[in-house]
C-alpha cells in the first residue's frame, strides 16, 4: 500500500516508519527535515496546510497522521485540529478509506492517565496537556 505519513519526525513517527517501511510504500511529511536514518521519500509539509496535504494524498492508499504540537495553544490547535481536519478532507476528496489519527502519548513511558480516577491530586499534570495527546 501507499502510505502518507503527517508529522513522521516526531517521536513515533521513526517507529511507525521501521514497522511499515519493508511492506509499504511511504511519503514521509513534516515541517522538519527527515531524521538521518530516513532514506525514503519526503516532503516538507505543515499539517494544517490543508490544500498541502489534499495534494501530497493523491494516489495514497492510507493517511496516518501523528502530528501533534502542544506548547502555543494557537499552534496546538492549527496542529492539531485542523490537521484532523486536513486529513480528513484529504481522504474525502481521494476517496482514501483508511486513515489514522493518533499522537505520541501512548509510546510515552510513566504512568498513564488511563490510571487516574476523576479526583485531583498531585501526581496530575501542571497544565492541561501536558504529556498527554487526545
């Protein structure tokens, strides 16, 4: 299959690449260059560019997007909201039936937030956001 990775230099990115690389055909995108072990195809491409990423889908058989920003919450949302938003017009318009959005929280180690109950305590994070993604 052809494969259109959005946000792959992250942190899962170089992993999803590794699982899929021997079975599929990749473009790599993201806002920076490739990691040195890349040797594949890639574009430079921010996600919420939403005629960027229309384009850079055409003849792909999959999106996979694991972009995700937190830091500036103007940022966080054009990353993250509107390159859903991205992908999803890109699948609509090629007609591209598998598409996966996801983020580096569950490759994160520590205690998840899956472990938390309703109540506030301590160990929560300082601010809203903070290490985890969804």
């Amino acid at each position: 299959m052809k494969v259109l990775i959005l946000g792959g230099n992250g942190m899962l990115g170089p992993w999803a690449v590794t699982a899929m690389k021997d079975r599929h055909d990749i473009l790599l995108t993201d806002i920076n260059d490739p990691y040195p072990e890349y040797g594949g195809d890639f574009l430079k491409l921010s996600v919420d560019d939403v005629d960027g990423v229309v384009k850079a889908a055409e003849g792909m058989d999959v999106i996979v997007n694991l972009s995700v920003l937190r830091p500036d919450r103007q940022l966080a949302f054009d990353v993250n909201t509107m390159g859903n938003y991205a992908m999803m017009m890109a699948a609509r318009e090629h007609r591209i039936k598998r598409v996966i959005n996801t983020g580096p929280h569950f490759q994160l180690v520590g205690q998840q937030y899956e472990e938390w109950d309703f109540d506030l305590n301590p160990d929560m994070p300082p601010a809203p956001g903070t290490r985890l993604y969804a």
